[in-house]
C-alpha cells in the first residue's frame, strides 16, 4: 500500500509537465526538441502553491523562449482531467510555474494514514539491499563514555530509519578483544592484583596504563574469588588469567548497559576471531601478491599511498604483531567478501577522519569496492549543567560514562536530545533540559502532544462520541489553515524517514516530530474539535488520530516511549 501522497501529487505534476510539453510540440506552440530535466518541490511558502517547478526557466534555451511565454504556454496546454489531486496552476514572476491540490489530497492523507496505521511511514525505498550499521564499538577495557552514547543514539535510529525504508538491516558491535588494548589491559590488571597483596608503594603501576577505578574493582573481584593463586605464576599466565576473567565482565556490561539504552545488536563480532582464523594474516598475504606491501626497518608495509592514503601503512611491526589497521582490513573484507553486505555503514567519532581515505582504498586494493563503505563521523558532545560544562560525575568525581547519563536524565530525552543535532555537529547536551516538564524540553513537548490527543479522544469518548469512518467528501471540510498545515506536515512522514535514511541523518526524525506537534498545538488551538456539526467534529477527531498515529510511530522509530498521560 503506497501512503506517499507527496510523492503521488509530485509525479502528477511532472506527467502535466510532460504532457503539456508534448501537445505543445504537436500543437506548434513549441518547436521539436527533448524536454529538458525539471524539479518539482515543495515551496517554501504555500501560499505561492503546493508545489512548484523550473520546467519553463530550464526550458528557455531548449525552446528558445522567454520562460515566462514557455510556462503560459503549458499551462494552456494542461490537461487536469488526468490527474486526481492538481486542479490548478498559477505563473509567478520570471516563468515559475505554482500547482494547487484539490482539497482530496488532504482528505486522502488523513484516511491513509488512518488506513496504514503502525506501518505509515514505512516504505519499500531500500528494495531489501543489505546494509550494515557498525557503532558504538567501545573499547572493552573500560566503561562506554558521553561519545558512545551519542554514537548509540545515532546508529541505532538510523538503522531503524532504513530498517523502516525497507533496507535489509544488521546492527553490529565490534569487540576490539586482542591486540594493543588487550596487552594494557592484562598489564593494568595484573599490577592492580599485585597491590592488592604486596601493598600500591610495592608494585609500579604502568605509566600508559588504565588508571581507572573499573580496573581496581576488576582485580578485586578476582582475588575475592581466587585468592593469591596467580602470585607465584608467571606474569603471562597470571595476566591471561586475568584478562580471562575480567574482559567477559566487561564486554557483558557493555551489553547491558546499551540494552538499557534500548539497543539490541544482531551480531556482537570479537576481533579475536579474524586472527584465530587467519583472515588478518590472509589480507597481508593477498595484498603481498598483488604487489602491494614492502619490507622496511623489520615491519611489513601496505602502499597506502596507491590508494588514497596520505602515508604508507604498516602492516606488520618488526616485533611480528599485526597492526590494528590489518585487523580493520580483515574485519571490513569479512563484512563484504565473506557476509555479502551490499553496503557497510560505520559511526565513528570525528577523531578518526584521516582513518576513513585509507579504509576505503584499502577496500579497492584487496578487490572490493570501496565506495560501499560509508562512515558517519560523529562530534564532540558538551555536557551542560547550570550553563556551565559539566564533565565529573559527583559520584565517582570521574568522566560521565553512558551508565551515569542514564542515571541522571531519562532514556527518552537521552536518545531524543542525541539526535536533535545532525551527526557531523557539534552537540551541547544540556542535563537541566533534557529533565525539565515543560514546553521548553522538546521530547517532552513532542510526548505532550501525543498525550493531549489521547486526552482530547478519551474526554469525547466520556460523553458517549466515538470516532467512526469519515467520507472523503467529510475530510475535505478540513480546509482552514490550520488544518491544512498540518496535513501537510503528516503528508511528509514516508519522505522524512527516506531521507532520514538517504542522508545518514536520524536527526531530521528528531525535528520533524517538533514540527508535528508544533502545528497539531496551534490546529487544536485555532479549531474546536466538539461542539461543531456533526461531520465537521468527526472529521477533527480523524485528524486528531492521524497526528497521534504519526507521532507514534516516529516515536517508536526511535524506541521513545509515547505515552497516554503526562
């Protein structure tokens, strides 16, 4: 069932256009010629028109015309019979051409939104391509902090938004399990297990290691349970022992953490499996044959620089390990060559842009292709407080992590607030805010108007008026102002979620849902919904369901609960 009505009205008035330009040919109005390419859009004040087009001033040279004559002469030429919601068209200034719906087009949307229900909004854009979302990703050594949550927000709403599009959608979660960290890790925790017994003057704790208090309980936990019992081994059995115990911990932490931020992932993928399997060593050995590493000081060498690379890479260091970059070749051709994603999509924060180039022509250099692979880099979030930035949590007198934000301010305004901005912005996350119940918090003024609709329909319900099915000749006595605005805002759901999902932007969801519940609070203040005729008051209360069903469901779009009471 197709519920775009904005899309349907567009492709009206481009068939008109084309219709038109060809009579005019036949007619000698216009000489012989290709119709050049035209836009059709929504003007920016509908007064003007519904929808607008360049076809006369794109046309001029084509037809060697003035516009303003070429845009006369299609508007003579247009057949309106043919169409089912354009019924007139007016020329403005140099040879813009305005269209006007019909009032069945606003009475078309409120019964199919009313007629689509929980699936309005939702389309068949993506044609089932296969896409993966990779975010979050955190570093399992320690607790996810404010970027994480933000990267949280933004790749689990746009997986929900191409989900919605019709894209065939894995949410994915890359354990960083070995290399480098990993050694620190076991580092951190066996001198923090060693002071435990011998004292902290005792036991030198790693300049570059985790000084966190996480790490402390971590080695505490063991040695509640064990005891002693690594103090007379040797440090690399005392350390995988360790690491053995603690990262489970950790990695199952993280996991419920972003489940209590409502993400759910389908694949949490450990990078201990590609060097188990051989994959890391098998990409230094693909791109050795096709002539694209060297030797040098010990280590292996990629040509990064054949590929878009600012610098050549190591691959391999002199000590024989892997570089994280190898594994990230590995990793990204499992997701492509073994998994079969057409497209792989990666949330990173904006600190790893010189990282992207050198991905993607990795990806061409082992034979894939490395425009599939799209990264959305992500800001720096400020957290506000009083107006001031707000960077130790009172409890621990250390960074904010996720789990202290989702103790400070609800879910809902944590995952509203995150994407009110688009990713590549800086984003000030005010924590007063995001906990006030007022109008000036947007979620709550967005969950306000959801919960004013259920009111409004439950008073009328209290004097015995049910909603029933309107005629569409009912819904078009929707014609005030007021009405219409908001009508042509519902209109606009399937076509936000698209480009929500088109642009990589959940936060196009965020204002939409503003502007929604902006023009449903001046309709309801502007028409009465009881105490007008008969049909006129059902044809109210249609709308009143049709605004509650899209703010619902975009709320449910980005797991925001939608609630019947405030």
């Amino acid at each position: 069932m197709n519920t775009n009505f904005v899309q349907d009205a567009m492709h009206e008035v481009e068939n008109l256009l084309k219709n038109a330009f060809t009579k005019a040919m036949q007619d000698g109005k216009l000489p012989e010629a290709e119709i050049p390419n035209f836009t059709v859009e929504i003007p920016a004040e509908t007064t003007h028109g519904d929808f607008a087009s360049n076809a006369a001033m794109v046309s001029a040279r084509t037809f060697c015309n003035a516009p303003v004559k070429i845009a006369n002469i299609l508007k003579e030429e247009m057949d309106f019979s043919t169409a089912r919601y354009i019924d007139r068209v007016e020329i403005a200034g140099p040879g813009f051409i305005n269209f006007f719906v019909s009032p069945l087009w606003f009475a078309d949307i409120v019964s199919g939104v009313l007629a689509a229900k929980e699936n309005y909004g939702r389309s068949d854009y993506g044609k089932g391509e296969k896409v993966m979302i990779e975010f979050v990703s955190a570093n399992p050594t320690g607790p996810m902090h404010m970027g994480n949550a933000r990267g949280g927000a933004i790749g689990d709403c746009l997986a929900a938004a191409m989900d919605a599009c019709g894209y065939d959608v894995t949410r994915e979660f890359y354990i960083n399990d070995a290399g480098n960290q990993i050694e620190k890790f076991g580092l951190s925790l066996e001198a923090r297990y060693l002071q435990i017994f011998k004292g902290e003057d005792a036991v030198e704790f790693p300049e570059d290691g985790y000084h966190g208090e996480d790490i402390k309980e971590r080695a505490q936990q063991y040695a509640d349970v064990h005891g002693d019992s690594l103090l007379n081994v040797s440090e690399q059995e005392r350390r995988q022992a360790l690491v053995d115990f603690a990262l489970p911990k950790n990695i199952e932490k993280l996991r419920t953490d972003l489940e209590k931020y409502r993400i759910v992932y389908d694949v949490w993928f450990p990078e201990s499996t590609l060097h188990q399997s051989g994959a890391v060593k098998a990409v230094v050995d693909d791109l050795t044959k096709r002539g694209l590493t060297y030797e040098k000081d010990g280590a292996v060498w990629y040509k990064a620089t054949e590929f878009g690379g600012e610098k050549d890479e190591v691959l391999i260091r002199a000590n024989g390990n892997p570089t994280y970059f190898t594994a990230d070749i590995a990793y990204h051709k499992n997701k492509f060559a073994d998994r079969h994603f057409d497209r792989v999509i990666n949330v990173w924060g904006a600190d790893h842009h010189g990282h992207v180039a050198r991905l993607k022509g990795a990806m061409d250099a082992i034979g894939l292709d490395g425009s599939k692979l799209d990264i959305v880099l992500m800001q720096l979030v400020r957290l506000m407080k009083d107006g001031e930035p707000y960077r130790m949590s009172k409890r621990t007198g250390k960074s904010i992590t996720l789990s202290d934000l989702t103790d400070l301010v609800p879910i809902d305004a944590a995952r509203f607030f995150f994407n009110m901005r688009e990713p590549n912005s800086t984003l000030d996350f005010d924590l007063d805010l995001a906990v006030e119940e007022s109008s000036q918090n947007p979620v709550y003024y967005v969950q306000y108007a959801h919960a004013r609709i259920c009111s409004i329909l439950k008073n009328l319900s209290a004097q015995g008026i049910q909603p029933r099915e309107c005629t569409a000749e009912e819904l078009t006595l929707l014609s005030k102002d007021e009405e219409r605005e908001l009508i042509r805002k519902l209109a606009q759901c399937p076509q936000e979620i698209i480009n929500a999902a088109k642009n990589y932007d959940p936060a196009r969801l965020t204002h939409y849902l503003m502007d929604v519940a902006t023009l449903f609070h001046k309709f309801y203040n502007a028409c009465r919904v009881q105490g007008e005729d008969e049909a006129l008051m059902q044809a109210r209360i249609s709308l009143c369901i049709a605004a509650r069903t899209v703010i619902a469901n975009l709320l449910k779009l980005l797991k925001i609960t939608a609630p019947e009471t405030m």
